[in-house]
C-alpha cells in the first residue's frame, strides 16, 4: 500500500538585491521558526550565496521533479525590512519598470553591514594599578592624556601626546594601558528638538506651524512650501524636524546637490545643537556601514542627503523634506531611472507620513498638484528681514557690438564697475564647465570629438586636458590636427566659466576673481571653504556654474551677471523654458539678499522670449500661466503624461532594427501616440548607438502597464538595451 505523500512545508519568496525580474522560491530552514515578511536570509544562488529579503505573498509552485534549495541562515536580530518600506519597493518597481530586485538593492545598498556584530576597535584606558615604571617625559605625557582623555585608540593617544606608537606599546607591554574593545560606530551629538531656533517672523511662524502640525497628526500629506530665495525656507522646515525630534522620529531632508551638503550639515549643527548624519556617494565604505547601521537601529536622527538616501531603511522615519523639489538633478538618470521628488511622495505615502517640498520656483507639475487640491500649499510672502528683490533687467546682446572673442557686455562691465566701486560684489554666471565648449582648427575646421559620443570635447585649461561632459573621457591636446596636420592651429569657441574669469581677471585687473564649478571643487569642504572667503570678502567677483546657484547667502553680492540667458532654451526639451525660468529665478535670488538692493542683468541675444521678458517685468504668475496654457493644449505633462524609450548598442544596424521592431508593436489608440523611432539628439553615447521613441498619452493612460505589454511582445536582437523612463526629463 502506497503511504500517502509526506505535504512539503510551503515555500517562501526572497527577493534578492540583484536585477531580477521577481521573488525568487526557497524552501524555509530545516528546525527553524518560520521566517517572516521583511527578514533578512541568506540563500544560495547558483554556486553562489546572496542575501535576501523574505518577501510578500505565497510563491508558486515549482515545475514536477524540481524542488527547492531551502534558506541558509535567517538574520533574526536584523530589524525586518517593514511593510510600508516592502510595499514601496513594489510600486515603484511597477511604475518605473525597475526589477523590484535593483530597487531593493537601493534599500539596502551594503546589506552586509547589518548582519553580524557590529565592528569594533581596541582602545586604552589606565592599568588600576600602575606597575613600577622607569620613568620619562613622554611616557608621563601618554599616560596624563590616557588619564585626561580615556577612549582613544593608541595611534590616536600616540598622536594626542606627541609621541612614537612605540612609546604607548610600551606602556601597554609594561601593563600601564590596558586594551578594551569598543564599538566602533560613532556616536554623534544628539540634536535637541527643543534647542532654541531663531524668532521667526509671523509669516514664517504661521507656516511653521502648519509644517509642525502635519508631522504632529502621523498621517500622509504632502506640503508645498514655497518662498522666495531668502524667505526663510529652511529655517522654517527646520521647525517640522524639530517637531519630529520631540516626537522621538526620524527626519529625511533631500537636497539637490551634494556639494552642499557640508554648509547644510554645518547650518543644521548651529541650530540644533547636534549633527545630522550625511549619506551621498563620496562617502567612504566603512562611513557607509556606518550610517547605514545608524539609520537601520534609528540612532540617526536626521539624515541629509541626495536622492539615494530616500530608499533607506529607517527605523522611524516621520517626515521627508524635498529642498529644491524643482530641481532636475532628482532625476536619476541611469541604471534604475526614477524621479526622487516624486518617489519621496510615494514613499511618504506608504509610511504614512508627511512629505515637505521646498523652492521658491515649484515645478509645473507640482503647482498643478496644489490646484488640483492633493498637496497643500504654504506660502512664505516676503523675503526675510525686509531685504526686497533683486531689480532684473535684459541686456540686448544684439545691440552691444560685442568681438566674438568676448562675453562680458560693455553694459554689464560698466554695472561691474559700479558695484566694484562700492565696495560690494559681482557674480557672473554661466553654466559651462572648463575653458571652452569646443575646440578647432583655424586651418581645416576640424572639431575636437570625443571618440565614444557624439559629443565634443571640452577644454579644461587649468588641467590641460579635453575632456568629454558625457563620458568621461580625457585627452591631451593634441599638437597638431588630426585632420589637416597642421601644427598649433587650434581656436578655443565660446565660453567657459575658466575662459570668462580670464575675462574678467584682464577687465578689471584689480579684482580679486575665484571660480565656482563642481568639477573645481573637489570636496564639499573646499566648497565651504570658497564660500567663506566669499562671505569674508576676500572674492570681489565670483564666477560659477549652477553650483553658485543654489542656496547661499551672500550680503554684500549686489550684482549677478548671466552670461548666456539663452543657453537652456535652445533644443527640443519640453521643459526649457521652465527649468531657464526656475534656474535664472534662482540665480537672481542670490543678488541682495541683505539690505542691500540687488541687480541682475541677463545677457541674451533673444530677450523678447517669454522666459527672459517675465523675468525682466518681474511677473512670475504671468510667465507660468502662459507656461501651463502651452502645455495643456500640447498635452504635456503635468496635463498628459510622457515615457521614453532608448534602444542602445554598439551595433547601428542592430540598434535602428530594434527601434523600428518596437515601433511595430506600439500600442495604439485615440488616447496615446507613440513618436519615433529616430537617433537620439545625442546619438552617439559611450560607444554606443541610440535611437529615441517617445511615448504620449492622456492623464488617466495607465502607461506603465501599458509598456509593460508593449515590451512583452519584443525581442531585443542581442548587444541592444533599452531604457525605459517614466516620465522623463531628458531628451538628449
Ligand atoms: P531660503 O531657504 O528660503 O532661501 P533661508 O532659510 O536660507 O531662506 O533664510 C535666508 C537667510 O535669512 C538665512 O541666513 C537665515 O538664517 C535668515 N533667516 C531667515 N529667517 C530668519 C529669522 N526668522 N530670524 C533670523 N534669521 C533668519
Ligand atoms: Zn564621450
């Protein structure tokens, strides 16, 4: 008689840190609680091992004759990774068209740093009783510092008494110092919530209060806190982290850019008596680990960082904050393609907590949020301490009968000369890297490109080197042309911000001019340190790129020069004129922002364009009416909805194939379009060929479940790889 089969414990889903397309099945631990939801595993993988997160939902059966590998080891000590965390992982998989594996692989960037003891590092403290010691001067020194000082490893109490390690080792070996293992994550000064913040004017009290209030209530909202540059913003956000201190939560702030991270991190320690911790992508390995196991454990209280320190897994989080939510450099551009603006409301959403987006030029896409009535909007009327804005005016390049070999205006030289005069600063701006934007010989006309896009090669003089923008790739100049050979014929064309403080250093030979550019700044504290000496007035004229443009504050800067107004308008970008608008606005935003009134004067060879003509009346409300018309009647977002589709490889004929198989299959309808296949403005990338289609549809177009079919039916020929963006802001 057949014994009736022995039923198999059911299997679990793991959902693994790697580009896969979904959970994978495991068999649970022999002996072994079952594991649950958002638990850390281990499991193997091919020949391999990997850890893995228990996953949601049952998983299916296997084909007959297969059975499971079952899970190594289960990391119960380990925080679970939490529903709301787990769910958001799923959606924005879904919506971005990510593997929900590469998205896990942003929570948890080095999972690897939570399981296990903590690392930990040996210091010295003083013996109890000291032996008898032949006694000297730097072995007194050690040991009053060991006395003063106890905790310190023995380089660092080496170094503290200004002696060899030898002499500490000695002192150790005599059993003076004893060894005492410690662990090695730092404990940083604790900000206080109820650490005194500035008297806010009654503007910015009302809409702290509204700020607070929203942290205080637990529960999903997105606020809108718009203001002025100057208005206070972050003083006022700062009262909703300070609500969320009090309540013993979490606080995440996203700012748009890293270099600015260390004048935020030094801004936040004044107020609050106590350090916020940093996560971007300069830090170092064991800095990471670190941070990471900070956050998981909930010992850091506030994290500032740039937009992948919103994937991570917070103990408590209860408020995100988006400064400068406008700003495009949310937008990941590679690998797994998201909007972290936009993911910070998802991700708030899930959490149930409120979400703080900050600029003094919202996106379209979020004032249209506020009109529609699902973000709330808080408005801070003036800029702080009466201090009025910026006069702006357009100079008519056309006009200036300026040579070709010079960018500053005889008008705007003039207004230098003024502010110069009195003792006060200029800032010129333009958002070009190095020397100049192209090189050529003056015999035969032959461009310097870059050999892998098509794209070219900038000059950076003060490195003497060409480098290429998209790739990366550097060169010496050559000494001669590569196509025509002659020797030393090349021309530098147009403007560098390198090319225009040689400009102005001969303009105004008096002046002291330093330059502001992220490839110039190598370390956020380089960037402190340039922005102190500007603060201290040791700079007469700064010159930068968008780096200077966002967020300092310098009184005496009364005049802002923008070299090339136009330089974003140009191409067939759908968000120009916007992200001009928000970039000049901003730009002006650092003239006079004390009590003394500012100027700016936008250099353009169009000024009658509507971004530079509302800029120069002053009439915001003007330009984004008109902005938000244009864009309902073409259907644009924030009124219909857009994805791209980059098909990419080194092969041209491959590549155009795929684009066209794609075309083929495109969803059709009276609610959508689908344009292209054509080359990618940019189509030549890193060695590899790109073709673009776009994808247009209405508002209510469910477009991801949408592509998601679409691409179900096409076979890429191999070597090609497409991108997908969801709502892109790209369109190179
Ligand atoms: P925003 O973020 O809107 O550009 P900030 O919060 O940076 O504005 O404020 C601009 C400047 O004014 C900062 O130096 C800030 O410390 C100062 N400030 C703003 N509000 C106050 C206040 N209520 N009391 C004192 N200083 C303030
Ligand atoms: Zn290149």
């Amino acid at each position: 008689m057949a014994s009736p089969p022995i039923p198999s414990p059911p299997l679990l889903r793991v959902l693994l840190p790697l580009p896969l397309g979904q959970p994978l099945s495991y068999a649970p631990p022999a002996n072994q609680p079952l594991p649950q939801p958002g638990m850390l595993v281990r499991v193997p993988l091919g020949n391999r091992e990997s850890l893995g997160v228990v996953w949601d939902g049952t998983a299916e059966a296997l084909a007959p004759g297969k059975t499971a590998k079952a899970i190594q080891a289960v990391f119960a000590e380990v925080q679970p990774l939490e529903p709301a965390l787990r769910g958001f992982i799923d959606w924005m998989a879904e919506y971005t068209l990510n593997p929900p594996g590469a998205v896990l692989r942003m929570c948890l960037p080095m999972p690897d740093a939570l399981i296990g003891p903590p690392p930990s590092r040996t210091v010295l403290d003083m013996a109890a009783t000291l032996p008898e010691l032949r006694p000297s001067a730097a072995r007194q020194r050690v040991l009053s510092m060991a006395r003063e000082r106890p905790g310190l490893s023995q380089a660092e109490l080496a170094e503290a008494a200004s002696v060899t390690p030898a002499v500490v080792r000695g002192l150790v070996t005599a059993g003076a110092l004893v060894q005492r293992a410690v662990a090695s994550d730092h404990r940083q000064p604790e900000p206080e919530g109820d650490a005194p913040g500035p008297q806010l004017s009654e503007g910015q009290r009302a809409a702290a209060e509204q700020l607070s209030a929203a942290v205080a209530a637990r529960e999903y909202n997105v606020l809108l806190l718009e203001g002025v540059t100057g208005a206070g913003k972050t003083e006022v956000y700062f009262e909703a982290v300070a609500e969320a201190l009090r309540l013993g939560r979490q606080s995440l702030v996203l700012i748009p850019e890293i270099a600015l991270t260390q004048a935020w991190l030094d801004r936040f320690e004044r107020r609050f008596a106590g350090q916020a911790w940093a996560w971007h992508s300069e830090l170092s390995p064991g800095r990471r680990g670190e941070t990471l196991r900070a956050i998981a454990a909930g010992r850091a209280r506030v994290v500032v960082g740039a937009r992948s320190a919103l994937f991570l897994p917070y103990a408590d989080l209860g408020l995100i904050v988006v400064d400068e939510e406008h700003d495009a450099s949310y937008k990941q551009e590679e690998g797994a393609i998201y909007n972290a603006r936009d993911m910070a409301v998802v991700r708030a959403k899930h959490q149930g907590i409120p979400v703080i987006l900050a600029s003094a030029t919202p996106s379209l896409e979020t004032l249209q949020n506020v009109k529609r009535g699902r973000y709330r909007h808080v408005p801070l009327p003036e800029r702080h301490g009466g201090a009025s804005l910026p006069d702006i005016a357009a100079i008519d390049m056309r006009k200036q009968g300026i040579s070709r070999q010079r960018f500053i205006s005889p008008a705007l030289q003039m207004a230098m000369t003024e502010t110069l005069a009195q003792g006060e600063q200029a800032m010129l701006f333009l958002n070009r890297r190095g020397y100049a934007p192209l090189t050529l010989c003056g015999a035969c006309g032959h461009r310097l490109q870059c050999p892998n896009c098509s794209a070219w090669l900038v000059e950076h003089r003060g490195r003497g080197r060409l480098l290429c923008h998209h790739c990366g790739f550097q060169a010496r100049q050559p000494d001669a042309c590569p196509s025509c050979g002659e020797a030393d014929r090349f021309k530098p064309c147009g403007p560098g911000v390198e090319r225009l403080a040689e400009e102005a250093a001969e303009l105004f030979p008096e002046a002291r001019v330093a330059v502001m550019a992220s490839d110039t700044m190598t370390t956020p504290r380089h960037i402190v340190e340039l922005l102190d000496r500007v603060a201290r007035r040791e700079v007469d004229i700064l010159i930068g790129t968008q780096i200077v443009a966002k967020g300092h504050h310098f009184p005496l800067l009364t005049l802002v020069g923008v070299i090339d107004a136009d330089l974003g308008l140009a191409g067939g970008d759908p968000r120009a004129s916007e992200r001009t608008w928000q970039l000049l606005t901003q730009v002006a935003g650092r003239a006079g922002r004390a009590e003394r009134p500012g100027r700016v004067l936008l250099q353009s060879f169009m000024p009658e364009h509507p971004v530079l003509a509302a800029m120069a009346r002053g009439d915001a409300q003007g330009f984004l009416a008109a902005e938000l018309d244009e864009r309902r009647r073409a259907g644009m977002p924030p009124f219909g909805r857009l994805a791209a589709l980059i098909v990419s490889g080194p092969d041209q004929a491959r590549v155009t194939q795929a684009g066209r198989d794609l075309a083929r299959r495109a969803p059709q309808g009276s609610d959508l379009r689908v344009l292209g296949p054509a080359p990618a403005p940019l189509n030549f990338l890193r060695g590899r060929h790109r073709e673009r289609l776009l994808l247009k549809a209405e508002r209510g177009v469910d477009v991801p479940a949408l592509l998601r079919v679409w691409l179900s039916q096409v076979a890429l020929p191999s070597g090609v790889k497409l991108s997908v963006d969801v709502d892109p802001y790209s369109f190179l």
